[in-house]
C-alpha cells in the first residue's frame, strides 16, 4: 500500500521525480568517472611498466617516480649496467612532453627494446626507417585518426606514421632515440634505464647490490614490481585524499538536491500530508512515506548514473585525450549506490521532520 | 441499566492565542451523545461548532473540561494519542473531501485500513456498505476522474471502513449541489440506521440538520438548545 502510494506520488510530479533522479545520476556519474579515470590511467601507466619486458628500472635521482621527464641519465651507464652479472641485456629512453603531464613521447632503441619486450605487434605499417618517422599504438592512432602515412604535426613539426602497434609497452608515441634526445636537447642522455635480467626471480637481490653501490647512490633504482606498486591507488601520495574531497563533494551535491527536491515536495503536499494525519497516520508512517520516495529517487539516479559512467567512458575514449583512461570499476558501483542513498536521505530529514512537525489543521486548511 | 453515552463532554473550554489576544472559542460545553445516535450540531458562523468538531476529532487539543469518546478521556490525551484516536475512534468526513488526489478510491479507502494495521481486506458487511453507497463501479478512479458527491461517498467510505466509535461529518454538503447533497444526507441517514452507527454532523443549513435524530444549537461557543 504504502510502495503503491509513493510511486503514484513519484509518477505524479513526472518533472520533479525525473530532474531528481537526474541530478543523483550525474553525482553517481562523477564519482565513478574519476574514480574510473584514476583507476584506468594507473591500470595503463602498470601495463606500459610491465610491457617493457624489464625487470628492474633506473630512473634519475631528481625526478618523482611518477613523471618521465628529466633526461639526465647517462647513456653509458647502459653499457655499465650490460656487463653487470646476472644481466641478459639492458637499454633506455628518453622522454620529451608532447603537451600537459599527461601525453609525452618516447625516444628509444626500437631493436633493443624490441627484443627486451617481446616484440612489438605492428597492427599497421612497420618500424622506423626514416629521421621523421613515428610509431604510434592504436588508441592514438583512433584518437587522433591516424593511419599509416598520415602526418602528425608536434613539437611545430611535421612528423610521418611509419606504424601503429598494439597498446601496451612504454609508450603511445614512440620515435628514434636520437630524435628525441635532440628535441629535448640531451645528447647522450636518457630519462630511464631498463634492465633484463638472466633470471627475473633474482630482480630484488640485484636491485639490493645496485643500491649498495655508492656509486649509484644518485639514482632511484626499482625492481619492475616495486616500481608499479606505485603507480597503484594505494602507492600514489594523496590519491586517496583526492577521492574522498570527490565523494564529499558528490555526497554534497546529492545532499543539496534532495533537500531542495524534497523540501518543496513537502511544501506542495501539506494538504496531503494533512490528510493522512487526520486518518491518524502517525510521524513515523510520514516519515516512512518520504524516506521511501528518497530511497527510490536514489537507486533509480545511482542505476542511471551507473550507466551515464559508461556514456563518459565512451565520450572520453572518443574525444578525450589518448592519455585519458576511464576503467569500469565495478566494485564502486555499489559504493556510489551507498553514497547517493546517505547523501538523498540526509537531505530529506529536515523536510520530513518539518511534515511530521506540520499541524493537522493549518495542513488541510493549505491550498 | 442505562447504557453511557458515548460522547461525554463536561465542561469544554478551548482558547486560541492569537498573538496577544486570547479568543474563547467554546465556553463550557457540556454534551452527551448516546450511542448509535445521529446528532447535527448546527449555529452561525463563530459559533464554535467547528472548534467542537476538531476537538472531538482530535485534530485539536482542549484548554479544558473533559471530553470522553467510548470510555477514552481525550481531553488530556497529547498528539501521539489524539493521532491514534483517530485511527481507532474517530472516523472524519470533511467539507472537501480531502481525498488523496494519487490513489483511486479504493486506494484512499484502504490506505485507511493500512493507517491502522489493520488487512486490507474488505468484509462482507463493508462490500454491501460499498453498494449502498454506489462506488462499486467507481472504485478504480482516481478523485480528479469523479464527481464531487462521489467523492464525497468515498471519503464516507474511508471513515467508516475501521468502523469507528463514532462518525464526525464537518459540513459534509457544503460543496454540493443539492441533489448530492440530498444523496449524501441520506445515505449518513441510511448508515445510521443500518449499522447503528454514531454520527455527529456540523451544519450551518437546517434542511440538512433535520435528517439527525437531533439538533443541538450553538451560539457563541455554548450549546444554547
């Protein structure tokens, strides 16, 4: 009876009910978008890291783990680095910025990453064979609509795509080491040092004896687990702060939107909410009344704010930039349920009490 | 041995504070009303019929003197009290209806049983009360789909489905023309004398008072006949 009464009180105000659930939705929606975005550029800064096909990882001393800039690294230390024991082969990169700190662009040894990672898989074209030459990986390529042949303009030049490859190893744009030592005038340098290892299980003892070289005390020396551990929710500093001012703010958001919903819904009804306290309905029937409106308003706006999450992560993957990553976190979906439903109910107390508190009287006598 | 009435009331004062000025709205009333009595209490405006109407409804507390309904002292009740006499006592039939505008009749007559935890379920004895009162038909519309008398038929039915010690009528013609009117006074009549129920009826229209088994007067917050 009582469900019956709130949903016909719900079809009843089609544009309140409707703006309600919207403004839940797009809360819900926020939240899972950036927690999507954090999440899926972690998962893909991991997934490049890993791709590498390194084991352990040198990077310069003054750089955080996080940015690729900084080509400061002697080049010659990957000879040092190959002639180590235990060590199969070693190589480096160099990284220049393309635009923000986001989207940037390496520089490496095509041969010898090649045959650290696997092999690249050239969905298009092929490696490099000339000094304009640029390689790129498919969700690039479908961002930025490239094809083989196309020209690509960065840095005020024009560059030409020779291939397009799977996603996956170090970086989306690639380009001839040399190259990119020059635009980021670094001869010689490197931003970052792969090393292979002859037996990966021994990465921590080698990462252990590195590190007991004073000689290298001005390096940030990492196994390749070490290093992506970091790019993780729990390894980068003040993520989680982040997320949580994200999820207040959308618990704010959902907070305000309901008490003003439900504060005029209130208002509208006082004759009705007169009526059923002249049949002796009691505080907590009206309360429950209005709660259950809220309730509904909430699951209804955190299922549409789901599915609004997958409409971000189309728009983002379409016209955002290649370095935007949304992921489906599925495990925040009824977490974001839970925020939405605190944040509309919280919103609805103080309009509720203010029904229950309503005369009887004064309520029928409201037109 | 003679039965008591089933509305006593001694002594009913109620004041309204309005700002720095009191007003006596009743000044003593004293009243009873046997059971299964069909009473119309009828006067001008300002009489304070109404006042005695939302007293005995519960809708408004007394300033004093006693008022018992079926052996309930309700003038000392507070709101949580006055709110389950009217689940349980007191069965209301106002001047507009006050139907719930989202639910069909049949929803806005059971949501009176479900106020009062009561099944939501209708007796064989209600069934026919229904046909007496014509909603049959009527049942799945929703108010903005009926007539005023219809409506007004269903606001009879929502008050007497918990079968309440007594029926308070507040001006139930008041918005009628007067062949519904007619209907809907006949059928209080009619329910009176099929299930002895207690009906007091405010009106300010003495054609309407005379289907009651009896007038009381009132003038200026007391019974004055």
């Amino acid at each position: 009876m009582l469900n019956q009464l709130v949903l016909e009180n719900l079809k009843h105000r089609p544009v309140r009910t409707i703006l309600s659930v919207a403004a839940i939705a797009i809360e819900v929606a926020m939240i899972l978008t950036l927690v999507g975005l954090s999440y899926g550029m972690l998962d893909e800064a991991q997934r490049r890291q890993r791709g590498i096909g390194a084991d352990v990882i040198i990077k310069p001393g003054s750089t955080s783990v996080m940015s690729f800039g900084g080509v400061t690294l002697p080049e010659k230390l990957v000879d040092y680095f190959e002639k180590q024991p235990g060590v199969a082969m070693a190589t480096g990169s160099a990284t220049h910025v393309i635009s923000g700190f986001l989207e940037s662009a390496s520089g490496v040894n095509l041969d010898a990453l090649t045959r650290m990672s696997g092999g690249f898989k050239f969905l298009a074209g092929g490696p490099f064979s000339g000094p304009n030459d640029i390689i790129v990986d498919e969700r690039y390529a479908r961002t930025k609509q490239l094809t083989v042949g196309s020209t690509l303009r960065l840095w005020d030049k024009d560059w030409k795509v020779c291939g397009i490859v799977e996603p996956g190893k170090l970086s989306r744009v690639l380009l001839p080491l040399p190259v990119v030592q020059d635009l980021a005038a670094a001869p010689g340098k490197l931003s970052q040092i792969f090393i292979k290892l002859q037996d990966p299980t021994k990465a921590d003892e080698f990462v252990k004896a590195l590190k007991a070289n004073e000689q290298l005390s001005g390096y940030q020396i990492y196994s390749i687990d070490e290093i992506v551990s970091l790019f993780s929710v729990e390894g980068v500093p003040g993520f989680k702060p982040f997320l949580n001012v994200v999820i207040g703010l959308g618990v704010v958001v959902g907070f305000l939107v309901v008490l003003l919903s439900m504060y005029t819904a209130v208002l509208e009804r006082t004759r009705e909410i007169g009526i059923l306290k002249s049949l002796g309905a009691a505080p907590g029937y009206i309360m429950g009344i209005l709660l259950r409106e809220t309730a509904i308003l909430a699951l209804a706006g955190a299922v549409a704010g789901i599915l609004l999450s997958f409409v971000t992560q189309w728009a983002i993957e379409a016209f955002g930039s290649p370095a935007l990553v949304q992921k489906v976190v599925p495990t925040w979906w009824p977490i974001t349920t839970a925020i939405a439903l605190v944040g509309a109910l919280a919103g609805t107390l103080y309009p509720a009490m203010k029904a229950v508190r309503h005369d009887a009287l004064e309520a029928l006598s409201y037109d | 041995m003679t039965e008591s009435p089933i509305i006593q009331i001694r002594g009913l004062r109620k004041v309204f504070h309005l700002g720095e000025i009191n007003v006596e709205a009743l000044r003593g009333i004293d009243l009873d009303i046997s059971r299964g009595e069909f009473v119309s209490v009828v006067g001008p405006s300002g009489s304070g019929k109404s006042t005695m109407f939302h007293v005995l409804s519960g809708l408004t507390p007394a300033t004093a003197g006693s008022v018992t309904i079926d052996g309930v002292e309700i003038a000392k009740l507070d709101e949580a009290g006055r709110t389950s006499l009217r689940k349980e006592k007191v069965g209301i039939v106002f001047q507009k209806y006050n139907l719930l505008p989202t639910l069909t009749a049949e929803e806005n007559i059971e949501i009176a049983l479900h106020i009062a935890g009561k099944p939501i379920e209708w007796t064989a004895e209600f069934k026919e009360i229904l046909a007496v009162l014509g909603l049959e038909s009527r049942l799945n519309h929703k108010p903005r789909a009926m007539s005023g008398g219809e409506q007004q038929r269903v606001a009879i039915a929502r008050a007497i489905v918990n079968q309440p010690a007594i029926l308070l009528a507040d001006e139930p013609t008041g918005n009628l023309d007067s062949k519904n009117s007619e209907a809907v006074l006949a059928l209080l009549r009619d329910l009176n004398r099929r299930l002895g129920q207690t009906i007091v009826m405010i009106t300010h229209n003495p054609e309407a008072a005379g289907y009651g088994d009896r007038i009381v007067k009132m003038r200026d917050g007391v019974i004055v006949g």
